[in-house]
C-alpha cells in the first residue's frame, strides 16, 4: 500500500509550510531518509525526508505552494501502485509515523490546477452581445477591435467611445476570424500566475475587507482651488533655500487636515462597537506605498507641528516605511488618515476607511483647470478632495462641515497661522 | 550539559565550507558525530542566494562568485572580515521548533554585540540582528532530521561596500553596519579576536552550552579528526 508523505511542521505554532523545491520528481526511487523536498518558513528551510523505501509515485503540490501542516503532499510506493488522486483515502500504513495532523487547517492546497486550461479560441467577433454605443461599435469595427475585451465605462458597463479610444495597445486584440490569441510579448506561456499572499497581503486583505464590509461608508467630494497654497508653498521653499528639506503639497494637506480636524472633533473619532472615542489629539496616518502593499506612518500631534516638521517627518517615515523599518507604534494610533494620489494623476477617488478611525480623506492631483471668476474664465490650480465617512460616526453634514473647513484652510493658507 | 566544539577554521572558500557542513550533519545525523559542531570561518567574497531569493536583488554580480545554496532566506554577501558561524547542532538535545532556533541564535549574537559594547536587538518580521536600525548580523538555516548547518554572518571588519551589490535578504533600503563601525573606538587588528570570544560568551549563554576547545593547528586538518576514528573517509 502506498505511504502518504505529509506536511511537516517546522515548529509547534506553524500551521502552513511553503513548499520551495522538489529534489526527488515523479517516477525517482527513493528510501527511507531521502530529502524529498524542501519547505521553507521565514529564514529556515527544512528537508522533507521520506519514511518509506519506494518510489516517488505521485507529487501533489507543485513548488511554490503553501500547505497546511499535515496535508498530503505526495505518496511513496512501488511502481505501478495506484494512489488516490485527491490524498484522501488510503490510511497511512503504521509503519509510517505519519505526523499528528494537528491544526489542520483546511485540506485546499492554494496553488493552480495541476492541468491548467486551455485558452480558449477567441471566436470571430460577435459584438453582438456587447453593450456599446453605435458609435463605439462602428469605430470597434474599423479599428478590428474585439468589443469583448474591452472594459465599458458608459451607464451599466456599456462600452462608449472613449473606451475604444484609451483601450491599451496590450488589451485590445486585433482579431481576424478563427485567430488565435497570441500570448503578449515577454509574458509567460501560462494563462496565468498564481502567487501565494504575502503577509502583508493578507493584513492588508483582512483589515480592508473588515472595514468596507461592515462599516457604512459615505463619500464627500469637494473642489479646491490650490493656487494661494502653490504660491505659499513656492515662497516658503524660497525662503528655505538651500538649507533643503522642502515643502510639498502632502505636507500642506496634511497639516490643513490636522487643523481642520481641531475644529471638527466629531471626525477626530474612532468607533469602538459600544462607544465612539473623541480625541483631543491629532495624530495623521498617511498611507505609503511600499513594494507589495501599503503601510500608514503616524504623524503625531500634526496640529501642532510646523510645515517644515511635518515635511521632515513624513519624509523620514516613508523612508522607512519603504524598507519595511517601521516600529509598530509608528503606524499604529492615527485619529485620521490621508491617502494621496496626485503624484499618480489620479483627479479624485474614494479611500477605504483604516478602522477603528472614522474618517480619511483622498487627495487627488493638482491640474491646471478653467473655472468662472465673475463673469470670465480663467486658470486656476484646482485639486479634488473626497473625504470618506463612517457613519456610524460622522453624519452628513457633519462630514460636509469638515470638508468646508479643509477647503477654507487650503485655499486660505493664512487661515492655517490663524 | 550539552557540549558543541568549535572549529576555528581560518578563511575557507564557500563551496568547500557548504561540503564540509553537509558531510558534517550527514555525520551527525548518523550519529558518526558524537557531538555539536560550531565552524567559525571567514569566506573570499561571494554572493549567496537563499531558497527565497529574487534575481532582481542582486545588483552587480560582476566579478564574485554567486552560489544558489539550500538555505532559508534571500540574497546574502560573505567576505573578509566577516565572522561566519555554521552551527551544526542536533535539534533533538534542544527544541524541535526552528522559529526557537532562529530566535535563539539571534539572541546569541544580540548577547556578544552586549558584550562587544553594541546595543543590538531583534526586527520582528526580519530574521538576524540590528543595531540603531541597521542590520549587523543576518541569519539563515537549514534542517534535515533536526540537525541544523548555515547559521549567521556577522560583519566584523567588513567592507561594507560590498553589499551595495546585492538588496541585502531581499528588504529594499536595508543599511548594513559593522561592529567596527558601531564601536568606532575599538582597534581593528583587536577587534576579530574580541568578536570571536564575544560570540561564544553569547552562544554559551543562550544555548546553555559548554565549549569545547579546539587543539591548535591547522584548522582545515580538524576536518576529518571531528569524526570518530571508525568512520573511513577517503580523499580527506
């Protein structure tokens, strides 16, 4: 009877091991002792040996995939024996001192089906089903532009003309009956990558699914004209000269949010499922991007801090935060957040609100716009804002109120030295 | 108590220390090896590779050897100056739990840079040593059948410009140090022989070991009278 090698536990709390390298294939003699595998957690790898004399009839896990502790991850046997496909039946013989499956976790092994499917052949277009505007379709057809493949943003998904505009060089495919996809240069020949989370995945996963599930969000927008705090800006980082360490727009935003929030304590809040916590300090979480995810540093007490503090500080904290250097106490304890977008030209967008903190504000990018002044047009710097709310915290017009104040603060920057 | 000898083994290329740990916990595990073993050694300059290694982190390959190697982690850089450590202990007279060694090891080496002068602590989430946020000393292992080979470098006198080549265990922006620049004072010609002692103090400590010393000589030969005499070894 074929003998099931499982996942072994590399210490007493693990309760998942990844699977790095297979030294023995499918169809390789193996004895007892033998390193069938590798599996690695943190900086430790540790040798998977076999506890039976056979062959290696059948590999379950391809490399790369993490297993729960206990899980079947291949079976040893003599040649020609049948093993069960799944790993489920069969008893390990009591000869094997299989390991105690403790802790088992779910038996769905996270990795790609071992035989993955075909790409399918993409049919001669067939518009016919696609939502799109006649003018969309006309300029698909002439353009030999596979309706199906592109992402519609008119009302309902419906496919309008600037999709078949923008539509990327890389997702639009010219088709000509019967062709096949021909898979875009430089890319793997799979249909696809499975790649396993990483921790910081899955904090990021666990924390925003809990937040935007459960918490009722809503979302403010309003306007700014920015041209007195680029003018600001633009004297202050004269003034500071040489001396480096200028001044940026996140860091006028940031400290504008801070201020504002002093005058608005019903949003410097955080729900705590049997009260809501009012804070009398102002501490500002400012997401960061770091490589495979995101990490908010605290700017503490930004209220009372200077634009120079503040542009030091934040600088110094996404430094850090990008080479994973953070102590937690450094990201954790905000009153608020800021998420900006800007540098990326995103007009505006709507943030996941960072629980237990009620409210975080979207900047999007300062552009060049014409906007009415009396009775002409002129240009102005202008720059979105969109705060989310929790409403369980911050109503609607309590929410607005903030924004006006954020909106005088920026287009005033005086108001901030008031 | 349990007992671990320490083979001072002067510098030795990197694919002839990796033989001879294998040889050794292959022994041990055996039982051919009655005891622990601890390699203190330096390398030539070479780049290493982990299980978990990412080609993008090795910046300039050029002109060092690059080893793929069976142990946990990502990129690493060994040279002069750095005091190598390859403990092969057998597991099963300590803990079977791999997170206590790699802990246990890194308090080892947190208790040496103690008495070396250098406050160094651990960054949760980030196996091997630091100090005031650079990392001195990185970590990586391997297990078979509870005995353990690779273990830790500790930048001694390290040119510390080497690692500009690789992004040290795959963390972006990671400023490395040595224990040279971190005492600043201390006298380099010094400074090796204090770092060795330091980190058996520490490794004595922590691991509740007695040292065994090692007979004087010329170190590579102490790799074949490790072993008990019944065990033939040809080409050693």
């Amino acid at each position: 009877m074929a003998t099931k090698v499982h996942m072994e536990a590399l210490s007493p709390t693990m309760e998942e091991g990844r699977l790095v390298k297979w030294n023995k294939h499918e169809g390789d003699a193996v004895k007892s002792g033998d390193t069938l595998a590798e599996v690695e957690t943190d900086k430790a790898v540790m040798e998977l040996v076999a506890r039976a004399d056979g062959q290696l009839l059948k590999v379950m896990v391809p490399e790369g995939t993490t297993v729960p502790v206990g899980n079947v991850v291949a079976w040893i046997g003599k040649p020609g024996e049948k093993v069960d496909g799944d790993g489920a039946a069969a008893p390990a013989p009591k000869s094997a001192p299989a390991p105690e499956p403790q802790k088992r976790a779910p038996p769905a092994v996270r990795s790609a089906p071992e035989t993955p499917p075909q790409p399918a052949p993409i049919a001669p277009t067939d518009a016919t089903r696609v939502k799109a505007s006649p003018l969309a379709r006309r300029m698909a057809k002439e353009a030999g532009v596979d309706l199906k493949l592109v992402q519609g943003s008119g009302p309902g998904g419906r496919v309008v003309k600037r999709d078949v505009e923008s539509a990327p060089a890389t997702e639009v495919q010219r088709t000509a009956p019967g062709a096949l996809r021909t898979p875009l240069e430089g890319a793997p020949r799979t249909p696809y990558e499975d790649v396993p989370l990483t921790q910081i995945r899955k904090t990021i996963a666990k924390r925003l699914a809990a937040s935007i599930g459960p918490i009722p969000h809503f979302f403010l927008t309003t306007e700014i004209d920015m041209e007195r705090a680029a003018e600001a800006r633009e004297a202050l980082n004269k003034q500071l000269g040489e001396e480096g360490g200028k001044i940026s727009f996140n860091d006028i935003v940031i400290k504008a949010v801070a201020l504002a929030l002093v005058q608005h304590r019903a949003c410097n809040a955080w729900f705590q499922e049997d009260h809501i916590r009012y804070w009398n300090e102002v501490h500002i979480g400012m997401a960061v991007a770091i490589e495979d995810g995101l990490i908010t540093p605290v700017i503490r007490n930004a209220d009372l801090k200077s634009l120079r503090e503040i542009g030091a500080e934040s600088r110094e904290l996404a430094a850090r935060a990008r080479s994973r250097r953070l102590k937690p106490e450094e990201y954790t304890g905000a009153t608020f957040s800021v998420s900006n977008l800007g540098m990326f030209d995103i007009d505006q967008f709507t943030a996941v609100i960072n629980p237990p903190e009620a409210g975080i504000v979207a900047i999007g990018s300062i552009a060049a716009k014409a906007v009415p002044e009396g009775d002409r047009v002129v240009v102005r710097r202008r720059m979105r804002a969109t705060m989310s709310c929790d409403h369980r915290v911050i109503d609607g017009a309590t929410g607005a109120a903030y924004m006006k104040t954020l909106k005088q603060m920026l287009e005033n920057p005086l108001a901030m030295v008031l | 108590m349990n007992e671990i000898q320490v083979v001072h083994a002067g510098t030795v290329p990197y694919a002839e220390a990796l033989e001879w740990q294998r040889e050794l916990a292959e022994d041990r595990i055996a039982g051919r090896l009655p005891h622990d073993v601890l390699l203190l050694l330096e390398h030539p300059p070479v780049v290493t590779l982990g299980r978990n290694s990412q080609p993008r982190h090795v910046l300039q390959p050029a002109g060092i050897d690059v080893f793929e190697v069976e142990r946990g982690g990502d990129v690493t850089f060994h040279g002069p100056g750095q005091l190598v450590g390859y403990p092969i202990l057998d597991l099963h007279a300590y803990k079977q739990d791999l997170h206590w060694y790699l802990r246990t090891l890194e308090q080892a080496l947190i208790e040496a840079l103690g008495v070396l002068g250098i406050p160094a602590e651990r960054n949760p989430g980030f196996t091997g040593v630091w100090t005031r946020g650079k990392k001195i000393a990185s970590i990586g292992i391997h297990v078979k059948q509870w005995v353990t080979w690779h273990g830790f470098a500790l930048n001694v006198t390290t040119d510390l410009t080497h690692f500009d080549r690789i992004v040290p265990c795959g963390i972006q922006g990671v400023e490395m140090t040595s224990v040279e620049r971190e005492t600043r004072n201390g006298k380099r010609e010094t400074l090796w022989g204090e770092s060795v002692a330091a980190v058996l103090t520490g490794f004595e400590k922590v691991f509740g070991t007695s040292v065994i010393p090692c007979p004087d000589g010329p170190a590579r030969q102490d790799r074949a009278s490790l072993r008990t005499p019944a065990v033939a070894e040809p080409g050693l």
